[in-house]
C-alpha cells in the first residue's frame, strides 16, 4: 500500500489534527505522500510541521502547460473516462450554479492529481474534509481508478456538503471526528452506509502537552483559542467580560486567533470599553499556544449554531487545553459532550447565555477545589482517551481492513 494523504491546505495552524495524525502515521512506518490543493507561507506553520512542509506535494499554482498536457493525456487516452468524470462532477446534489463551477474547478484540479498520483505509484487517497479535497479525490477515482476515504470535520459535512451523497456512497470508508457528526453524516443519503461511516477522535500527544511544572499560572486569565469566525461564540464571550467588569470583578482576557471576525470583534470590544480587560493576540504557532496554556487560569470556548447552519465540530482546542491542566468552559452546542462530562472535567453551558457565561468564570476563578477536580480529570481523560497514540488505532484498523 502507498497512501496519499490529500488536503486544501497543509500544514496549516488552524488544522494541527491532520498534521498530527500525518506525523504518528509515519512514525507508524506507514508509507504515505501528502499532497495539498495549496500552499501557506512557510512563516505561518509551527516549526514542528517545518518537515512536513518540505515534503508536501503542492498543487498550486500549476503550470499551465503541464495542465493542458495532463488533461490532453486523459481526454485522448481516456475519452470515455474523461467525459464520463466531467458529467458525473457537474451533475449530482449541487445547490446552486456556484457549486457546479467549484465542481468544474475541481476536476481540472483533479487531473493533474490524477496524473502525479498515478506516476508516483499511490494505491489509496484519504483526504482530509468532505468538500474540496474530497471533491478532487473524487475525480481522481473516477478517472484513473485510485480507491478513496475521507474524514469529515464540520463545516464541510453540515453547510457545505458539496456532492456528499455521491462521496458517501464512493468511498471505501468515511470517517468523523464525533458521534454527532456520524449520525448527521447517514441523514445525508438515502441508503444504509452506516456500516463504513466510523467515528475516529482527534488525539494530541500528551507528553508535549502538559501542565506547567510549576503551576504558576496568571490568576484570573481567561484565554480563548480559535479561528476568529462566527461559529466560535467569540462575541458571546466579549459581552461576559463586559458583565465581569461591571461586577467590578478582576480579571483579564486573551483570544487567540486570526478570522473574519477580527474587525467586528475589535468594534465589539470599544464598544464595550473593554480595551483594558481584552485583547485579541492574533495567530500564534503552536509552541506558543501550548505556552499560552500553561499560563491561563480558565480557558472558555462558547461555541454557537449560526443562522446558515455553520457550527464547530469536536474543537481541538478544548482537548488542548485540558491535557495542559487548564478548566475549561464551553457550551452544549455540537460533540462537546462527547468530551466534557458537566462539573467533573469542565462546565457546559448554554449557546448565547454570556451571563451563564459570566457567572460560570467567576466560579472557576473563585472555586479552588473545583477547579482543582475539573482539571485533574480532565488532564487524565487526555492521557486515557485522547492520546494520539491511541486515538491512530481505530484509524489504523480501517486501514487494514479496507485497504
């Protein structure tokens, strides 16, 4: 076998799940090559996926004549093929008109792949999100025969969903990151494929996420780590730092991140007059992160459901900050249950409460002994349940089985 890791956007910082799982493969002695649609700058990448981006495979940009020439190669080697793949990635479950040029733009995408692919003798594809990257995988096997998988996140299995009925039906096995996306993952098609639809959690290695030796920790520092986008409850949490200061409640609170939401959350907090208590850090590498954790005094991540149907997965950040010895509230929005047992390894809150929000800080700032009990559980469930040494075993299970 020689697996063909394929993704939109490797190694990025925001997606530290894939790279992990790329790297504990390969310690596993797995043969595998990583392609990614694109590439980010070599200075927005921690320095431990510095190796992994050297031996990515990037599509873009392509070469123009090397595009027309793989697309030549199967449309007068393989006529039938080529325009059976074309017709099957413009026709299916398609919502709107745009739909059906990304699906174009992924089939040209997908012949060069298919080309590169086939030469470099890869057996499998697994790509990483249900939408593009499946979407390009999809044309590979259509065309040249290669058989695929892919794991499903959140945004790519509930709002996008980009032919995902056909994907379903395809795959040799699918993968999810939580319960909950499985059993959102079989509304979607009309047949029973429950039997190759398999939940495998997100892990994260333990031993470089740890609590810090000395616990001393920056008292009342509540820290927020996430893309700055809409479904991470951002807002939520600024208007409960505005209720902690009118309860004149002393405290201090650092997101982390960079997203689309950065303007109005920056016009959020003048608005608010939290200047003082607030500050939004920007994108960290992953070094730093783990720093940040080790630091803070409660970590809170108030995700939502929006309007279009966006909403988080399982967030790799809570776990995060669990194995680093850190309480942590969130809400019972989406899997959060499948991690946070209620008042034993973190509080769950409601979706939009930022006075439940507000109250539910003060009492871990407050509270030693609970906080003491939510962390100490929470950084042995890590060690027990979501240690990436162990979370690779059901994935390298399906492997076996499958491939």
């Amino acid at each position: 076998m020689k697996l063909a890791y394929l993704t939109n956007y490797f190694p990025s910082l925001t997606e530290t799940f894939i790279y992990r799982e790329v790297m504990e493969l390969q310690r596993r002695n797995y043969s595998i090559d990583v392609y990614s649609l694109r590439k980010p700058d070599r200075n927005d990448i921690s320095q431990e996926a510095v190796g992994l981006y050297d031996a990515t495979r990037y599509l873009l940009p392509i070469d123009v004549l090397y595009l027309c020439k793989c697309h030549l190669k199967y449309l007068f080697g393989r006529p039938l093929r080529y325009v059976m793949t074309l017709c099957k990635m413009l026709t299916g479950t398609h919502k709107n008109l745009k739909g059906r040029i990304r699906s174009l733009m992924h089939f040209g995408e997908g012949v060069v792949l298919a080309d590169m692919m086939s030469k470099a003798g890869v057996t499998h594809i697994h790509s990483h999100y249900a939408s593009q990257s499946t979407s390009v995988a999809r044309v590979i096997h259509l065309l040249a025969g290669l058989p695929y998988s892919f794991t499903g996140h959140a945004h790519d299995i509930w709002h996008d969903q980009l032919l995902l009925p056909q994907k379903l039906a395809e795959a040799k096995f699918v993968v999810t990151c939580s319960h909950f996306g499985r059993q959102w993952l079989l509304k979607q098609i009309d047949r029973d494929v429950s039997g190759k639809v398999h939940v495998v959690y997100h892990g994260l290695d333990t031993r470089k996420f740890t609590p810090p030796v000395n616990e001393k920790r920056k008292k009342n520092l509540v820290l927020s780590v996430g893309r700055l986008d809409e479904i991470k409850g951002h807002p939520d949490l600024i208007r409960a730092c505005a209720i902690l200061r009118d309860k004149n409640f002393d405290f201090e609170c650092a997101i982390v991140g960079e997203g689309p939401m950065r303007s109005e959350l920056e016009k959020l907090v003048a608005a608010c007059q939290l200047e003082e208590y607030v500050k939004l850090i920007g994108a960290l590498p992953q070094e730093e992160i783990i720093t940040c954790y080790q630091s803070a005094w409660v970590f809170a991540l108030p995700c939502v459901t929006v309007n279009d149907g966006r909403q988080d997965g399982l967030p790799n950040v809570l776990m995060e900050a669990m194995s680093c010895g850190l309480p942590v509230i969130t809400t019972k929005c989406t899997a959060q249950t499948e991690l946070i047992e209620h008042e034993r390894n973190g509080l769950l809150i409601s979706p939009h409460q930022p006075e439940e929000l507000a109250n539910a800080i003060m009492e871990l700032c407050e509270d030693v002994g609970l906080r003491d009990l939510l962390r100490m559980d929470a950084r042995l469930k890590m060690e027990q349940e979501f240690d990436n040494q162990k979370t690779i075993e059901p994935l390298l299970r399906l492997y076996d089985q499958y491939l």
